[in-house]
C-alpha cells in the first residue's frame, strides 16, 4: 500500500453584512468571507488538500471562480465533488487535521459540528477528523479582523 500527503491552505477576506460559513455551518457573526461560492475557508484548504495528495491541481482548477455554475454554491458540495475525483485514483482519507486562523468569531463551541459534517461529507470516522484554531495574537491582516485563513493536513492510503 502506498501512502499521499496533501496541504492546503486558504484565505478569505472577511466583509459586513454576508453569512460568515465554516466547516459546513453557518456561524453567527457580523462579517461573513468574501468569495465567488460560499467562501467556505476550512472546506476550500480541505479541497486542496485532497486534490494536492494525488497531485491534480487545485480548487481552482476544477472549480474556476470565473464559473456561474459554481456562484454562491456550498462548499460541501465542493468538497463531496472533491472526493468523487480522487476515489478513482484508488485512495481513501485516513485523517484530516486542521487549523483555522482568525481573530474573531471564537469558533471552538463549533468545531464539533463542524467535525461531524465534515466526516459525513467524506463517509469517515469523526475521530478521524481534527479541527483547532488559533488566532494571531492581533498579528496581521487575520489579527486585525479583516480575514480567516486554513491550513489542512491529509493522509491517503492507496493500492
């Protein structure tokens, strides 16, 4: 058996008055990120992830912000058609770990939730999937309140 590592990372700035979404939820907050789907920051860094352990590109490259199919779009669905693309590939997840970064929204009384949806998009085990975030100790763009970013982490196992 062979084994892929992939990371991803993304970065939306946050704006007033759009629904702020995170790791398939809907977190109250008066900034929402900014972006041609749902700007989804932990799922986005979570498709390049996947994408990046079987070398084939990135988010972008399957789901181009220049798309009208993909405006406005959950990205769960993203995240599901991620999968669909590397399971021929012969793969499977056998972990996620990630790392949100932002100032404000503290989100630990949601990273559960997140969590679960996450390993229900992709038919794992919720103990599989690890979630943690940090702020910048009010350091940079992320520190000041104008943007999230997310770093993420697979492993795949394959023939």
């Amino acid at each position: 058996m062979t084994s892929r590592i992939g990371i991803g990372y993304d970065v939306h700035r946050l704006v007033e008055g759009i629904p702020f979404r995170l790791g398939g939820l809907t977190i109250p907050f008066h900034k929402g990120a900014e972006g041609h789907s749902d700007a989804d920051t932990l799922i986005h860094a979570l498709c390049d992830a996947l994408l990046g352990a079987v070398a084939s590109g990135d988010i972008g490259l399957h789901f181009p912000d220049t798309s009208v199919e993909f405006k406005g779009i959950d990205s769960a669905i993203l995240l599901k058609k991620t999968y669909q693309l590397i399971l021929p590939k012969g793969y499977r997840i056998i972990n996620i770990d990630a790392v949100v970064m932002l100032q404000e929204p503290k989100i630990r009384p949601y990273i559960e939730e997140m969590r679960s949806n996450i390993a229900a998009v992709l038919g794992m085990d919720f103990d599989d999937v690890s979630i943690k975030a940090t702020t910048t100790e009010k350091l940079g763009f992320i520190g000041m309140g104008e943007g999230v970013a997310a770093e993420v982490v697979v492993l795949l196992q394959g023939n």
